[in-house]
C-alpha cells in the first residue's frame, strides 16, 4: 500500500512551511494587515472561524497509516485541545490553534507526509474516494490509484489555484457508490464495457444552496485518456465559469446555463488539443501507484473463534451485524467505528481515542485506517478471529456503538459552535436526536440523517433519509426539514417538507417522522422505500400534527 501523500517531496513540504512561517510572523507583526494574510492563509489550510483559527488537513481519498493517525493526534494534544474533528470530505479540522503555532502543526504534518495544501481556496480540493476502497467485496478496482494521480496531476497546478470558485473531485470503484460522485464537481467512476476498464465521467454536481445531481458527460472514457480529458473539462470550467457572482461560480452553474451537450463539445474541442501534450508519463506512474496500492496478502485465519463470540456475546453479535462490512476475503471483515456515541459529538475523535485506532490498525488492521465521508473511521482489512478481541478494545475506550447506518450515526457540520458562516447549530440538535433515537433505532433500521447549520450544506442535508437545515429567521433559529433523499448511485435531492421548526421542537419533530415511519412501513422495508411508496404526504402529515395553525404545503 501506497502511504498516504507519499509523492510530494519533503523538500516541497518543507519549502511550503517555511514560506508560510515568515507570512505568520509578517502578520503577527503587523506587517500583513488581515486583508493582506487572508489568501495565503487560506493557501495553507487555515481559516479564521467564530472563535478561533481553524486548520484543515488533507486526508487523500481518506487513506492513513498508524504513523500518520499518531501525530494527528499528537498535534490536538501540543497545539490545540485534545481531538480532532473528521469531516465529510475526509479531512481533519482543528478547531483552536494559536496563530504563531501553525507552521509548526505543519512542519509535524509534514514529518509523516501530511499537509492542509488546496484544503481551502478556489482550487482543486482533497481529492474523495470510496473509504472502503481496495477492501470491500463489491469493487470492481481499487479507484485510490486514480484518486491519487488525480491529486499529484491538481496540486500546484499552476491553472488550477485561482479557479473561480472551489472544485471538488470523487472516485469510486464499486457500482455501489459510497462516494457520493453525483454531488461532486467531478467524478470518476471505474467501470468495464466489453472487458475493458475505463471511466465514466460526471460533471456539475453540488450541493449548497443550488443542489444539483451531476450529469454522466461521458459514458465510457479509456484509461490512457483519463488526465488529458480532466484537463480539458477544468481548462473548459475555468474560462467559461462565472466571475461576476461567487454563488454562480459552481461548475453546475456553468453546465445548467451553458446546457449539457454545449459544454460538453467544448470539452471535446479542449481534449482535441490536450490530448497530444501527454506522452504517456502520467501513464507510467498510473501503473506505478497500481502496484503500489495492490492489495494485502492476508493470510488465511480460523473464523470459529469469531463465531463462537458471536453465538455467546450479544453485544458483540449486535456490533458486528451492524459495523461491519464484507471483505474480499472471507475470512476477513471491514471494522466500520462509529465515531457518534449517543449524545457525542458527530465526527470528533480524541487523541487518546486517535491513538487506539492507530495501535489496533497496527495490532489488528494491516496498519492501515480510512475515514469515511460519514464522519467515522474504518479499519479494512480484519481477520474475523481478530474481531472479538478488536471490539473488547474498542469498547473499552467507547469507540464501540454499533449504530453505523442507523439513525443516530448522524452527519453533522460544525454549525454556529464553530463556523463563521453558519447561521444556526448542528452539533446540539444532532446530540439531542441521537439520544431520543437510542431506544429503537434498531427497530428502524437503515436510516440516514443529515444536518447543516447553513444554506452551505457541509452536513449534506439534501442527502438525507431526513435532512435538517438550520437557517436564521430575523434573529432566530429555525429549521428546515426534508425527506427522501439519497446519497447512492442514484443520487436524489431531499423535498423540502413545509415551515420550520424552532431549536426546541426538531427534536420532536424528528420522532414524529420516525414513529410514523413504524407505523406505516410494510415488512422489509427501509425509511426510503416506505416513502417512495407512500409519497411523502403521510409523513408531513405526522411531522406537522402537533402544529396545527401552519401551512405544510
């Protein structure tokens, strides 16, 4: 396995840090005003929020080792406060480093090949993948070789760092798509056609406050054409994106006004022209990262003991039904760790709880663990006779409920406890829900909830079996609800179900949905299949019974 951001050179990494060391100093000193700091601030990862700066490290298509995993959560312990928060792009955040101790942080990062390089700024972020990626039974090909060409072809791309606004690329590798590609500005999906593997290319995805579904711009695209093609799509988007107005700016807007088949015969005139200027090198090193990221060699193990566990523990046949994932290899298992205890906080991890990952990864899990755009972490590769003695650690250091999918394994921004640009909380409503669910989320099964605390949608609420977006009505917070949406395959945006609630009815809210969901599911079914037969009508009429005096329509 290939390390995580293994390519770019220590030198580079080093050069980066001490740019951005004198920068600090020339703005502590007060020789940069604000104004001055902000974009090369941004340059480096590092945002000014409500109460503090906030420092976002990359984590490419969500792969690390121990090692990495390690000085992460030696950073939140020297630099700031003891955690870190994992987000729905597969970073870190750190929510309260001091100013002068940046270029630090990132001098650390770099020792074990990690930066906040394009984590911010109107260039190509952190590039997404499948965090089950190289590991789940389904895949067709591992896509972190692609997700990792991808990412050194964009870094520093001299075109590609005042883009007009922030571009943002998935790759997946399974038809079963666990990396939402159709909310991305562009995706790349691995498929086959007639026993030839290629690409599928999607453009125009997002979310926000204009959700868009992405489009497929080509169907089948060869392997060899695959970075001279993306080229061609950015080079496209970058000349003809708006610059008037930064909420127009989106690829999506560009593609919505200029029309599919339009843009897409500009991209094909770019790519005429492009394509020639590649000789094949990026080629080479696609097959280089491939052997690089071949799979482990696991040798075979016993599954009596971990069957036997299952048949005298049930809280460890509970945690297993519900956390793990099929292997490739059937002696194994992906350990799925939820990172929502009920009533924590969505997403944040301890450097105590980051340090126990790191030595079961090494213990357990071929040293290697993944984050999820679910917040939670993940180790891929488990012999399932390691698995009773994985889940006695975990559990020891409350990094063992077994919710991953369920109802209270809730995605949630950092909301108005954080973020500058939000306009209501998540993190609470998020906490309050998941502790009213306890009782009989199992009972409900499968279910996504997904919250924002502004119009940015970083929480994904479109996305949601519910979603919840918090808004400021003239002073106050009010959140709205919606139902059906999808972050699979066939990516579908949430309907927005009628007025808003107050801080303190969404919580009830939300248990209006669920119960009526109890009562109106037919056998098997799950709270998205129950409302694509139903309609949402019945639902809003159990979301809006106790309020009476408003108009649901």
């Amino acid at each position: 396995m290939l390390d995580a951001q293994s390519n770019p050179t220590r030198t580079y990494l080093d050069r980066r840090v001490e740019e951005f060391r004198a920068q600090v100093q020339r703005r502590i000193d007060g020789s940069l005003t604000e104004d001055e700091f902000r974009p090369l601030r941004l340059m480096n990862g590092l945002y000014l929020q409500l109460h503090a700066y906030m420092l976002r490290v990359a984590i490419p298509y969500g792969t690390l080792n121990a090692d990495q995993l390690d000085v992460l959560a030696e950073i939140s312990e020297r630099w700031d406060r003891g955690y870190g928060h994992f987000t729905t792009r597969q970073n870190i955040q750190y929510n309260w480093p001091k100013l002068p101790d940046v270029p630090d942080m990132l001098a650390r990062l770099a020792d074990v090949n990690l930066h906040a390089i394009q984590t911010s700024g109107n260039t190509i972020r952190n590039v997404t993948a499948d965090p089950l990626a190289g590991a789940h039974a389904d895949e067709l090909m591992d896509p972190r070789p692609v997700a990792e060409l991808i990412r050194i072809w964009s870094t520093d791309h001299p075109e590609y760092q005042f883009l007009g606004r922030k571009f943002k690329i998935a790759v997946t590798g399974s038809p079963n798509d666990r990396a939402v590609t159709k909310a991305h500005d562009l995706a790349v999906r691995i498929v086959e056609r007639d026993g030839e593997v290629g690409y599928q290319i999607i453009v125009g995805g997002g979310l926000g406050r204009t959700p868009v579904v992405g489009k497929v711009i080509r169907d089948f695209l060869p392997q060899a054409d695959l970075l001279p093609y993306l080229e061609a799509v950015l080079s496209v988007y970058n000349l003809a994106g708006r610059r008037d107005n930064k909420y127009k700016a989106r690829i999506k807007i560009t593609v919505n006004e200029m029309g599919l088949e339009e843009f897409s015969a500009l991209v094909d005139e770019a790519f005429a022209r492009i394509r020639p200027e590649f000789k094949g090198a990026d080629q080479d090193l696609l097959a280089e990262l491939q052997v690089a990221f071949e799979p482990p060699a696991l040798p075979a193990r016993d599954t009596d003991a971990y069957e036997a566990a299952r048949a005298a523990d049930p809280v460890f046949r509970s945690w297993s039904d519900i956390n793990l994932r099929p292997h490739f290899q059937d002696d194994h298992a992906i350990a799925m760790i939820s990172l929502k205890p009920h009533g924590g906080v969505p997403g944040d991890a301890s450097a105590d709880q980051m340090r126990l990952v790191a030595a079961l990864a090494r213990k357990f899990g071929n040293n290697e663990i993944r984050v999820t755009q679910e917040q939670n972490l993940v180790l891929p590769h488990v012999a399932k006779a390691d698995l009773p003695a994985l889940h006695a650690e975990l559990k020891a250091a409350g990094l063992a409920t077994a919710n991953v999918g369920l109802a209270s394994d809730i995605i949630a921004c950092p909301g108005m406890d954080y973020c500058a640009l939000a306009t209501a909380r998540s993190i609470p409503i998020a906490q309050q829900i998941a502790e009213r669910l306890e009782d009989y989320e199992v009972e409900v099964g499968e279910m996504a909830i997904k919250i924002s605390g502004c119009i940015n949608a970083c929480g994904h609420h479109h996305l949601g079996d519910i979603g919840i977006l918090g808004l400021d009505r003239a002073g106050v917070e009010n959140y709205q609800i919606t139902l059906g949406g999808d972050a699979g395959a066939d990516l579908k945006i949430g309907d927005k179900t009628g007025p808003g609630f107050g801080y303190d009815e969404v919580t009830d809210a939300i248990e209006r949905l669920i119960l009526a969901y109890l009562d109106l599911r037919a056998e098997g079914e799950r709270f998205r299949d129950t409302i694509a037969r139903t309609g949402s009508e019945p639902f809003k009429a159990a979301l809006y019974e106790e309020e009476g005096n408003r108009d649901a329509a």
